[in-house]
C-alpha cells in the first residue's frame, strides 16, 4: 500500500510502502538508520541487517543523498522519532541515484544557496517554510471566502501605474506599445468593488525598487481586498481579524513546521483582536521621545517601525500619514486635509509592514486635481475616473504582502526563503 509519510499514523503496525529521497544515512554496524522524505514529511527508516537479503542491506549502505527510492516496511509507532513513527524495512528499490549531490549536511554560504534554490528547498527548513507558506495562502482564500468577499483577479500587464513609473518594470507589448508590470491591483479592484461590493485579488505583483533590505523582494505576492460603503476604521477592523486568523491557522495546523524553524509561538498566541491603533502624530512623538531623528512629515523607515512595534505585544495599526507622502488616490480627511484616512499595520519583533492601505479619494473633481498635481496622464485614467462620474460611493481596501507575512510568522531573517524562487535586486536565477 503506497502511503504518504504524513498519514503514516492511520497505517501503525501495517505493512506500508513510501515512495521518496534519502536525506540522510547512517549506520550502527548491523542497522542503516535512512532519513527519507516524500515531500510530505520525514520518517527513519530502520534497516536491520537480519531483516532484509545481503544483497539489500549492502545496497544500503552505499546509497547517496538525494537518492530516488521506495521503501517498504512496517509502520511502527516510536516517540523518540522526529514524527512519532519509524518504518521497518522489508524492502528496497532504487529509482535513481544522485551523484555527488552538491548540498551537503554541512553549512554552505547564502550565495551558494541560492544559487542552488532548486535544490535547497528540499531540506528539512525550507520544506517547513513553504509549508507554512501554503497554510498562509489557503488561510487568506477561506478568510475571505467566508465572509462573502468575491475573488475578482485583475491583469498583470496594465498600460499605466497606479503611482507613477518610476517603480515598474516596463514591457514590451505588441506594435510600439509599452506595458507594465503591475505594483497593484488596486484601481481596478476599485472597479471591481463598485460591481461586486466586495471583492479580492490575489497574486504576483512587482517592484523595481533598487533595494536590497531584508524586507524586500522585487516579485511578490500580495492579496488586496476592496470594499465598496467602507471607511478607515472598516479597514483597519478587516486587517486585524485578517491577521489574527492567518496566525491562528498557522498556529493550528502547521505546529510541526513551527517547531522545526524552532519559532517561539507564545508571541503568535498573543496575536489577537483588537490591535493597537496609533496615529501618526503619535507614532512621530514616540519615536522623537526614542531619540530618533524622525521629523513629522516623512514616512516610516526600518528602523522606525521596528521601534515603534517594539512597544507592543502584537501587530499595531498606524494610521492618518501626511497626505503629500501618500499615492494620488488617497483620500485626505475631511477635518484636516494635510493628514490622510490611511493606515499601515506593523508586525511584531522588527518585522515592519505587512498591510498598507486606506480610503480612497470618492470625490471626481478632487481625484483628477490629485491626477493633475502628480503629473500623471489624464487620459489613462479616464477609466478610473468614471468611477467617480457613476454612483461613486465611499471605498476602502489595502494590500497585505504574503511574503512579509510568512517571514514574520515563521521568525525567519530574510524574505529570501519565504517564496521558491526569489526575486532580488541581483537573483534572477535560478
């Protein structure tokens, strides 16, 4: 019976067969103790010299890492193996071999990593991260599934930016055209939201940022909900019940993986509604009384959120930045203009900002004096303006930025190994 070595406990005490890779092996003189994965988990797999022909156990003890096999043999409960369940061999078969395979048991070097991402995700640390990963993302789909909010996916190439394009990629499209790949899906969410009340996309977006900071990615994932007769607070409610329930879910059902990357979940536990709520009048009195040289105006570095957070035992919502360091489309308060109805949400432990957004400018003679002052062309928003021209109504939404997320809940240092294939200012391979 082929079983998965995630599901060995349901088959304890029957005869099995697991179809993987060696990891690992060593032996005791008349036992191969063999580390195999199936991409599902590991198991040991115990080889007695007593228990298998000559031929198998010699074959045993010549097998390379990364060696493609199947093993079969008697799932047997075991509370000193790493998933509770060992496997006691009754036979061997090779697939493949693997020759000199070039990720050894040994430290290696981050650029030697990376350039061999393809296979460094087979380890035991990266298989836990991508995991967790997954958790995350089918965490976000249900959150907003069951709240009624509908996936309406917008388009990776876009013929202009949401805030200019000094942060895209161009493309080459068809004729003489240039399009861009997009840094959000945002304004057509918009579209989307005035259609379908609530909404959400989900996928890659991109920027070309020149950064190199531990944060950042040049590819990412980001899910960005939308709602249409929402305000500030009616975003800032979403994004901490969003959280929270990504956390949770994490917390629940990838306890294994958590414990491999050896993450002090009792900080994960403490991530519950409702969060803090700053302004950011506050936060720059914070940070002035931290003796950081924040002046009042500009927006938040690293280090300033990673203080910030510091003061508090879970995610906080800053909100109301000065409206001239935010994009085009966010709406200004009412009460004072300079201040805009925005609002970021800050991790815990240094992890710094994992949902940006806010409400969005309602009003069509302020939208296209905010188009006029960022130089940005009229004509390639018209579209976006016939929003305002047809049943506007007041909308908000944000965009939370997966990677950052599963960094922050897996305790990871870098971004890097939140995602397979990482986009970096320089990695483009593999």
């Amino acid at each position: 019976m082929n079983v998965y070595i995630e599901n060995i406990a349901a088959h304890e005490g029957q005869e099995v067969t697991i179809r993987g890779w060696l990891h690992n092996r060593r032996s005791s003189g008349k036992i191969h103790f063999l580390t195999v994965r199936d991409g599902t988990g590991f198991i040991q797999a115990v080889m007695s010299k007593a228990g298998v022909s000559p031929e198998t156990f010699q074959q045993a003890d010549h097998l390379s890492q990364e060696t493609s096999l199947v093993l079969t043999g008697t799932a047997r409960a075991d509370s000193r193996a790493p998933g509770g369940f060992e496997l006691d061999v009754k036979s061997l078969e090779v697939v493949a071999p693997a020759h000199e395979y070039p990720l050894t048991p040994k430290e290696h070097g981050v650029d030697y990593l990376m350039d061999r991402r393809h296979l460094w995700i087979r380890t035991e640390r990266q298989h836990a991260v991508l995991r967790v990963r997954h958790e995350v993302v089918n965490a976000i789909r249900d959150f907003f599934n069951s709240r009624g909010f509908i996936l309406a996916d917008t388009p990776i190439f876009t013929p202009s930016a949401c805030e200019g394009t000094t942060t895209l990629f161009p493309v080459q499209y068809f004729d003489d055209t240039t399009a861009y790949l997009t840094q959000s899906g945002q304004l057509y969410n918009e579209a989307n939201a005035m259609a379908l009340g609530r909404v959400y996309c989900f996928g890659p977006t991109f920027r070309a940022e020149k950064s190199k900071t531990r944060r950042h990615l040049t590819e990412f994932w980001m899910v960005e909900p939308e709602m249409a007769y929402a305000t500030l607070d009616d975003v800032m409610t979403l994004g901490e019940e969003l959280v929270s329930y990504v956390v949770g879910r994490a917390l629940e059902r990838r306890a294994r993986e958590l414990n491999v990357l050896q993450r002090d979940t009792a900080k994960l536990e403490r991530v519950r509604p409702p969060f803090p709520r700053v302004s950011y009048d506050e936060a720059a009195r914070i940070l002035k009384d931290k003796g950081l040289p924040f002046e009042w105006g500009g927006d938040l570095g690293g280090t300033d959120e990673t203080v910030l957070s510091e003061q508090f035992d879970r995610p906080v919502a800053v909100y109301g930045y000065p409206s001239a360091i935010k994009a085009f489309y966010m709406k200004p308060d009412p009460n004072r203009p300079d201040v805009s109805l925005s609002v970021d949400v800050l991790a815990p432990e240094g992890y710094g900002e994992i949902i940006g957004g806010g409400q969005r400018i309602d009003d069509y003679d302020l939208l296209l004096q905010r188009i006029k002052e960022h130089n940005l062309p009229q004509e390639a928003f018209e579209w976006y303006l016939d929003l305002r021209r047809y049943g506007s109504v007041p909308h908000a939404g944000f965009g939370m930025g997966v990677e950052r997320v599963v960094s922050w809940i897996c305790g990871l240092e870098h971004v890097r190994e939140t995602i397979p294939y990482p986009r970096m200012l320089y990695r483009l391979y593999p």
